[in-house]
C-alpha cells in the first residue's frame, strides 16, 4: 500500500516516432555542443531544479507489485515534508479490493488511511512511520526515509547520480510535448543513492532482501516537458518474485494542497 504512493500506468502516451535528440526538455542552451551524455546530464540537473522550486503539484497513477494493482488520483506537496491527499483504488493480492477508492493522506510522520468501513467504530488507521521503521527492519528504514524526502525530483536526482541516462527521443505526454529519458542502476546503486538518512548496516540488509526476491536492476523512464518539468516517471524493477512497476503523471505544479490529520479519536493506530 505504501509503495505505490506516486505511481501510474503509461498507457495512453503518444509517441511522435522521433529519435533521440541532442538535448531535452527546454535545455538546449544548457546541453550546448556537449556529448549525449553530457547533455542528457545538463537537461536533468535543470528540470530537478524546475521541479523541486515548485513545492507541489496533482498526481496520477497506477503501481502494479506482483498480483496487486493499485491506482490513485489526488495532490502532494514537499514543501515542508511530505504532505499528500489522494483516492486508492487496490486489486488483486491475498486482501483483494472492493473496486472503491479509499481516502489516504500523508504527513510527515504518519500516513491515514480510510477502508471505507469503521474498524472498532474509528473510520481511520494511522500508520505511524516510526512504528513501521521498527516493526519492517532495513524496508521501514527506507519507507521512513522516503516519506520524510519525497518529491517528484528525487527520481531526477537519482539518475543524475548515477551518471547512468540517455535521451530516447520527443514524446506526447497526455497533450505535452515532452523528452523521454532512461536509465538503470544495480540493486546496489538503487539502495545507496535512494536514501538520505538510513544507516549503512540497514543499507545492506535491505540490499540483501532486495536480492533475496531476484531483484537486480531497476529500470527508470522520465518525461521532461518543455518548460523542464517532470511530467512522467516510470520505475521498473526486475524481480522474479514480485515484479514492481509504477507510472506516475505530474501536473498542475502549484496547486494548492490541504492535508489536515483525522482527529485521535477517529483513529486507530496500526499494530
């Protein structure tokens, strides 16, 4: 359920047919007569820079982790934390989905969540990241982690990093002309450069268990429109035993978005 908060599918894109380029975004000054690496570099240090100076924007999505498929719709704001409102729709799994979206909102320190029925007459579940950081061991260390940075730039950043990109080519992004970049990194680089404030010790165990599922790449997709701005993300990982793939659609950067906590006593906290 936490793990596909900003996630959506790619279907319904456009492709122009064009082949890779020698810049992308609106970074042609930036990427200059330098290589395609160089420039693909320069084109994604501008757009974090765009994306993460404007704190927030509405977001669409479908994650899909082994048999469970789960959509969402709403807004996030990193201004100060993360701070996010959406609708989740869940399929598939041991717990199946009723089809019905379900209310979740995000803070800094917990996430709510209404199943649409009151358990012991309370409407909401907290799930208290401290908590889970314990109870999941090196995975609830980088959930904590994630929940405390995330922003759709991160992803930029991550392949910044990574030295790892090329540009694919121009593409149409729901009516957005954008340029398609791609990278893949090791479990290993994934880990490592995916986490701000997790310990070393907790680094390798979660790169163990990683592996442990037959993971051993991650494959990253980013859109960047023309006013480099992130308008797409798609990650991919390769695991034999619970295959991960998630979209997401930015939009609307700027939007105004209101998170207020469901009061204790309409909460119960998840053991």
């Amino acid at each position: 359920m936490m793990a596909g908060l900003t996630a959506c599918n790619s279907g319904g894109d456009k492709s122009n047919g064009t082949g890779g380029g020698s810049s992308g975004g609106g970074s042609n000054d930036a990427a200059g007569a330098k290589s395609p690496l160089e420039a693909a570099l320069a084109s994604l240090k501008t757009a974090s820079q765009q994306t993460n100076g404007k704190s927030s924007a509405k977001v669409e999505g479908t994650t899909k982790n082994g048999a469970v498929t789960q959509t969402m719709k709403g807004a996030m704001d990193w201004s100060s934390g993360m701070h996010m409102s959406v609708d989740i729709t869940q399929a598939g799994g041991p717990m199946g989905g009723s089809g019905k979206p379900m209310k979740a909102l995000y803070t800094p320190d917990a996430m709510y969540m209404n199943m649409g029925m009151p358990l012991g007459g309370k409407n909401w579940i907290k799930y208290d990241y401290d908590v889970m950081a314990k109870k999941l061991g090196p995975a609830g260390a980088l959930m904590k982690d994630m929940m405390n940075n995330n922003n759709p730039g991160r992803s930029v950043d991550l392949l910044v990093a990574s030295g790892k990109v090329k540009e694919v080519g121009k593409e149409d992004v729901r009516g957005v002309q954008a340029t398609h970049y791609n990278g893949t990194l090791s479990v290993s680089e994934l880990t490592r450069m995916q986490t701000k404030n997790v310990s070393e010790a907790d680094l390798k165990a979660l790169e163990q268990q990683l592996k442990n599922t037959g993971a051993t790449t991650e494959t990253i997709d980013l859109w960047v429109s023309s006013d480099n701005l992130l308008v797409k993300k798609r990650e991919q990982m390769d695991s034999k035993k619970s295959p991960y793939d998630s979209t997401v659609y930015y939009s609307d950067y700027g939007t105004k978005v209101s998170v207020t906590p469901p009061p204790a006593s309409d909460t119960t906290e998840y053991k």
